[in-house]
C-alpha cells in the first residue's frame, strides 16, 4: 500500500472506483441491510478477567519472541 498518498489523491482515486461501480437500487440497498441484520453478530463485551488473561498470554508472547515484525505484518496483511 502507497502511505504517500495525498488526501486529495486518495480521494480522486476513490471517485474513480465509484464511477466504475453499478449504481444500486433502493430494493438492493433493503435486501443488503436485510442480509447484514440476519449474518451479523452482537459482539458479547469482553470480562475484566478475560481482558487481563488475554494481555497476560500476548506479554508472554513477546517474552518468548512469538511475535511479527512490522515487515512480516506487512506482507501477511497482502493476503487478507
């Protein structure tokens, strides 16, 4: 990804995108919504003792060296 970008190029560049897209409906926007309320999930708040736990085993994991280096995250992330 180009981080040096300006705001006013990034914005040109997403003009572009969205004039190549097909324009929508208001019954495809509907049946979207529909099938995001039906696929989507409520995210459950994580407990005080679940929260610590979890920074508990990733200080432990940056104690054992299991960790990305920003490089590595970089190119992982190419595959998301």
């Amino acid at each position: 990804m180009n981080y040096k970008l300006s705001f006013q190029e990034l914005a040109e560049i997403q003009k572009q995108i969205l004039l190549k897209q097909q324009p929508t409906t208001l019954d495809k926007a509907r049946k979207q919504v529909e099938t995001l309320k039906l696929t989507s999930s409520q995210k459950i708040k994580m407990s005080r003792k679940e929260y610590v736990e979890q920074i508990d085993e990733a200080i432990s994991h940056v104690n054992e060296g299991k960790y990305l280096s920003a490089d590595d995250l970089e190119r992982e992330s190419e595959n998301w």
